[in-house]
C-alpha cells in the first residue's frame, strides 16, 4: 500500500494536541473516516436526500437507489449470495439483539444450550445470557488458553458434539490479537446440526471475509469500524433462517397489510427487520467506505496492521513489567497489555497529553479481563493509516509514563 497516499485521505491527521501530531491507535473502539466518506455523505445530503421506497418523486428514487446499492456493496464484501441476506441495523450490538429476540426466541426454550467463548465482547454475551434467563436455556463457554493464547479448540469440539442450539463466537476479538479459526469451528458445529453466530466487529473490512467460505449462518459487524459512519452495521443471515424469523420492531415499511381487527402480515426479509425510517445517509456513506478499502486492498490492510502489532508487541515486550495478552505472535492488528504497579488510565491520560490516542479498561469484556488477571489494560490497535513512525511513539511514551508512575 502507498501509506503516504492513504493518509493524505485522512482529515484527522492534520491534528495536534499539545503541538504533538495525533496519533491515534483507537482503531479497535472506531476507526477513523477518509474524505471520499465524508464528501460522499455531504453530496448525499445536499442531493439526494429523501426518505426511501414508496416514494415517486425524484429525491426519494434517488435515496432509494443509494441505499440499496448500499445493500448490495455490502452483500458484496461479505460474498454473500445475495443482497436480500442483508438487514440493516444500527450496528453489531443490534444485530446480536435482533437476532436474540427474533431467532433465539423462535428456536431455544427450556433446557436448550447456547455456546460462547469466554472471550466475547458484551455485545455477544449480555444478550445470550438474558435469553437464556428469560428461556430457561444455559450457557456455556469455550475456555481460552493461558493469557488469551488461543480458544481451546479441543474444549470446542467436544462442548459442540454435545449439540447445543446455537454457537455465537467472535472471529477477531478486541483484546487479545488473535483470529479465531472460523471454518473449522463452523464445520465442527455444523457435523451436529448446530447454527452458527460470527461476530465480525474486528474482521469485516480489515481483511477478506467470505460467508460462503466460511460456512457460518449468521454474522454481524458496524460500520464505524472500518471508515464508515457510526449508527448503522449489518446483520447478514441464511435467506432460508431469515424468512423463518418473526418481526422483532414494528412499525412502517416492514409490513405487507395491516387491519384494525386481525393480524398484520409482514413483508419478507430484509424489509420485516426495517422498521421506520432507517439510516439512510449512514448507508451512504457506509458504501463509500466499503469502495474505499475495497480498492485499497483488505489483504494489503490486514497485513499493514498486522506487522505493526507484531512490531509494537516485540518492543513493548523490553518494557519492565509489561505484559501482553494472547499469542506471542499477533494475527491481528492489536495489542492489550497491563504494566505491574502502572493503571491502564494513567497510561492513556499521559499518552494523549503526547498526542497518542490509545484506550483503557476493560474494553467491554469483564469476564475475560478478569479471568486474565488485569480488570484493565491500555490497548494500541492499528489500521491501514498508521506507520512505523506511530509504533516509535508508542514505545516511547509507554516507556516515558512508566518511569514517570514508578
């Protein structure tokens, strides 16, 4: 990748703080948008905006069109097989909800098993355990390895073989710089007939993701992720497990009749999970982001972000008293990490005080932190904008905030 190009697209880099240049390696939380975005959503708004399908006027044929295309750049990415697998949400956290509320209560019931891991973030936790409260389903739990090395894949095979109703897991976590091995674990739960949940917040648009390959029934991911606008993400689905779910909100567009004295009928996915009025600027300019790193490259992106971590972690790791948590060898583009006798917040206020964006916390996965030891981290996540150069910063000023604490 020409990386000097890609920032030139980037706005946010000709920011200071403190008269130090923004660095900023937040990407995990957001990821920062290019111009062609923004410009792309601002066009939109001065042209093109009305609100979408059943209108015959001009404007509103002409945000239709935008937002199915949309639809279908999505579909794209993912190689789904076609647009109408895609429901639009606000993002991952609506899609697991949706998907909860909709699936979930059609499918498990009393005595039911639905599968995690104990590395998933809130969103693809917090839902699942409230189903199976409300249900009276279980849950259990892959275990991950010492320090968040690897999910144990032997663990999985046999709590699969047990056949529970549903495995929702994370295929790039938030914290531990590791990348699940989605087809095999998708081909384990589908040899016992159990339907698969993906998590792709970290995945989508930071490196090729295929559905097809990788066999699974569901998987969610935002936007404001990968370069695109915050309020809208995607649900992606089985047509077949799609048409047999009932409506989750209710409202406009998503219904075929409605009656005063009998039962609405609903219209078939994606437009039954649409309710309202959606997002339609969002949708815009989601679709531009998605050319935006299409065109880019989302192998030369993932092995960019890649080799920063790997290059940030072999550093970091000279650093007294600092630990890095799952494997030696990063397969993504992050790295959470503790210091003995140093808080994670206080890195992170030194560290913007310098100009370095980085976040602290428990990075919406208690469970796992706690299990790991550190109810905080301080976390560096990288994406296609950032260098070297960043990574040197890094390092010094994680070196800096440590003898300035101790």
């Amino acid at each position: 990748m020409d990386i000097t190009k890609i920032r030139g697209q980037f706005p946010f880099l000709r920011e200071s703080v403190n008269g130090h240049p923004l660095i900023y390696l937040d990407n995990a939380a957001s990821s920062q948008k290019p111009d062609r975005v923004i410009r792309r959503m601002s066009r939109f708004l001065e042209s093109e905006y009305a609100n979408v399908h059943r209108g015959i006027h001009l404007l509103s044929e002409r945000a239709t069109t935008a937002y199915e295309d949309a639809r279908a750049a999505f579909a794209g990415l993912l190689n789904a097989e076609r647009p109408e697998e895609v429901i639009f949400t606000r993002g991952t956290t609506e899609s697991v909800n949706l998907l909860a509320n909709t699936w979930g209560r059609v499918n498990i019931g009393t005595g039911d098993t639905i599968l995690l891991t104990e590395m998933e973030h809130h969103s693809n936790l917090l839902p699942w355990l409230h189903l199976a409260q409300e249900t009276g389903a279980r849950v259990d739990f892959v275990p991950v390895l010492e320090n968040g090395a690897a999910l144990d894949f032997e663990a999985a095979r046999c709590l699969l073989a047990k056949r529970p109703k549903l495995f929702a897991f994370v295929h790039v976590p938030n914290t531990l710089g590791l990348e699940n091995p989605v087809r095999a674990l998708c081909g384990l739960a589908r040899e016992s007939g159990v339907t698969t949940f993906v998590d792709g917040a970290q995945s989508v648009g930071h490196q090729p993701v295929d559905v097809r390959d990788l066999d699974c029934d569901f998987l969610a991911c935002s936007a404001h992720k990968m370069c695109g606008p915050s309020g809208i993400g995607g649900l992606w689905g089985r047509q077949e497990l799609l048409s047999a779910m009932p409506p989750w909100q209710y409202g406009g567009e998503m219904v075929d009749r409605a009656y005063f004295n009998k039962p609405a009928t609903f219209r078939d996915p994606p437009a039954r999970f649409e309710a309202g009025t959606p997002p339609i600027l969002e949708a815009a300019g989601w679709a531009e982001a998605i050319r935006f790193l299409t065109e880019t490259g989302l192998e030369d992106i993932r092995e960019h972000s890649v080799e920063l971590a790997n290059l940030a972690a072999r550093q970091l790791r000279g650093i007294d008293g600092l630990k890095i948590f799952g494997p030696d060898v990063r397969q993504s583009g992050i790295v959470a990490f503790s210091i003995s006798g140093v808080h994670a917040h206080d890195v992170a206020f030194f560290a913007n005080e310098r100009g370095l964006a980085l976040r602290a916390g428990h990075h919406c996965a208690q469970p796992l932190m706690r299990k790991l030891g550190s109810p905080a981290s301080s976390r560096a996540s990288f994406s296609l904008y950032n260098t070297r150069q960043d990574v040197e910063a890094l390092v010094g000023i994680v070196r800096e905030a440590v003898a300035f604490f101790r």
